[in-house]
C-alpha cells in the first residue's frame, strides 16, 4: 500500500493523472522481476498482515541494468532499418553506428530482414538530406539551384527549417523573403545545387509538430480555409479506411449511415490525388466546389476510355 501510495503520487507530479490501480502495481512488479521484464531480484514476504517488498540485493537498480531481451529484440530491428540506409549519401555516419550497436545487441544475419520498408532506394534527393539537416541545425541561409517540374531554372534564397517526408519524396521547408507564402517548400530531387550565404539567418518559432495538421501531404496555402470534407466510401472499401484514417482528422459520425467519413482538412493537391485514387470507391459529398472537380475529372477520365 505504501509503494501504492508512492508511485500514484509520482505520476501525479509528473504528468497529473489519478494513478494505477493496486492490480497493475502487482502487474508491475511481476514484469520487473520477470527475465523479459528486467530480472530484478524483488522478494516479497508477509510480516504479520502486512505485505512487504524488498531487493534482495541492496544496490541494485534498473538504471544501472542492461537492456532487456523484449527491448533487445526492438532495438534489433530499428539496427536492421538503419543497416538499410548504409551507403547513401548523407548518412556516413552509419557506417560508424550500425556495426557499434550490431555487437552491443548481438544481432545477427542483417541481410535477413523480415520487414521491407516503403523506401524508394534511387530516390535522387537522398544526396541531399544531409548536408540541409546540417544547414537546418548552423543556422544557415542557402542559395539553391532549383528546377521545378517543366519551367526553367531558378535560384532560391531560403532559410531551412524544416525536411519533410512524403510519398517517398522529401521536401525542404523554409523561408524565401521574395515568396508570398509564410513559407515555401522545395523538392529534394528538383535541387540541382546548394551553396552557403552570408545573409543573416532569421529564425522561425513555427510549431513543425502542428503545421502539417490541416492538410494532406506538403502543400499548404495560407489564403485556404480548412473545410469539412464529406465522402462516403463504398462497402468494400469503408473497413479499410475505417481501420487506416485518411488524415489524422478523420471521424466516423454516428449520426450517419454506414460509409460516411469526414476530414477536416485544406482542399489542396494531394487531397485530391489521394481521393482519385479510390476510383469509383469513393463519393465526394462536400463541399460542393470539391464535388465538382471530382466530377469533371472522372468525366475527362471517361472520355479517355471510350
């Protein structure tokens, strides 16, 4: 009860929840001295009605122990992603931390993975990511050559602050004082060059943990209100978008029948890329303006085969 008492309080002044229930402590306690656990040597044993726990090494501590085999098994397999960005440019540094943490953990047999990872491995903009993180974390203003998709080259002074992955692309978010935009986003694999400036650098205070919240994947204009998207989904493609959301936002209503999903999210390109792609699985239903490009796309889609 006192050991009850001591962990409750803890969990109070850290994060201010109410605490355990008595089971879990017990569960707790059986996972620490349990070898998957941490093979702490807890004895415990009654003096009269009271229930008393106690190390039966004095000193002993699960800070001053090693990983356990469940945490081994994890760290085994983070080895084994890692190993598998070995020889890329930007990630040298690899070639020094995976063999370190291959015998601290004795994992064995690398070139057995068991999971594969949706990793485009000749993705152009790989030579890149290092030397921008590097710029991200000094605090330096870039000059980079840049070629966007069927228009000439241009040159853009940009302040980096965030490298952003998505659809196996990566995108550099940052400032450029001559853009509209709070901030503007180049493709890794459209960067032909990168060269330092002396401008000074300006900082952001942006919250990067919140600012993808409105939208689907990387392209975002501030003059776009967030809108409640409105799809239903046909049968035998609602479980699965049930099961894997659309977008962090997504809810189920309850007031609506079976295949209703709503998103509250900005209209941009992706949205609308991402819901092409379930072809006839899919209604758009709100908002109107939306309704409409969706239908002038399958009508232009049909043509095509006819």
């Amino acid at each position: 009860e006192d050991i009850h008492k001591a962990v409750n309080n803890a969990l109070n002044d850290y994060n201010g929840t109410q605490g355990i229930e008595i089971r879990q402590l017990r569960a707790d306690i059986a996972f620490m001295k349990d070898e998957k656990g941490h093979s702490a040597p807890i004895e415990h044993y009654r003096d009269g009605k009271l229930h008393l726990y106690r190390y039966t090494e004095k000193d002993f501590s699960i800070s001053n122990k090693g990983i356990n085999s469940g945490e081994a098994e994890i760290m085994g397999e983070a080895v084994r992603f890692l190993s598998s960005f070995r020889g890329r440019p930007g990630f040298e540094m690899l070639d020094e931390i995976v063999p370190v943490m291959e015998d601290k953990l004795g994992v064995k047999d690398l070139n057995k993975n068991f999971i594969s990872y949706g990793d485009n491995i000749d993705y152009k903009g790989y030579s890149h990511i290092g030397r921008l993180r590097k710029a991200i974390q000094d605090k330096l203003v870039l000059e980079i050559e840049y070629k966007p998709f069927n228009k000439p080259k241009i040159i853009v002074k940009l302040h980096p602050y965030h490298i952003k992955g998505y659809n196996n692309r990566y995108f550099l978010f940052g400032l450029n004082k001559e853009s509209d935009f709070e901030f503007d986003n180049l493709a890794l694999d459209r960067i032909e060059k990168i060269s330092s400036s002396k401008e000074k650098y300006v900082e952001s205070d942006n919250n990067w943990n919140e600012y993808f919240d409105d939208f689907v994947g990387v392209s975002n204009d501030e003059k776009v209100s967030v809108e409640t998207i409105k799809l239903n989904f046909a049968p035998n493609r609602y479980p699965y978008v049930v099961t894997k959301p659309l977008h962090f936002s997504q809810v189920i209503p309850k007031n609506e029948p079976e295949g209703i999903v709503l998103l509250k999210v900005k209209v941009n390109r992706e949205l609308k890329q991402m819901l092409y792609s379930f072809g006839g699985d899919v209604e758009v239903l709100e908002p109107a303006s939306l309704r409409e490009e969706m239908k002038k796309e399958a009508e232009k889609m049909l043509t095509l085969y006819k």
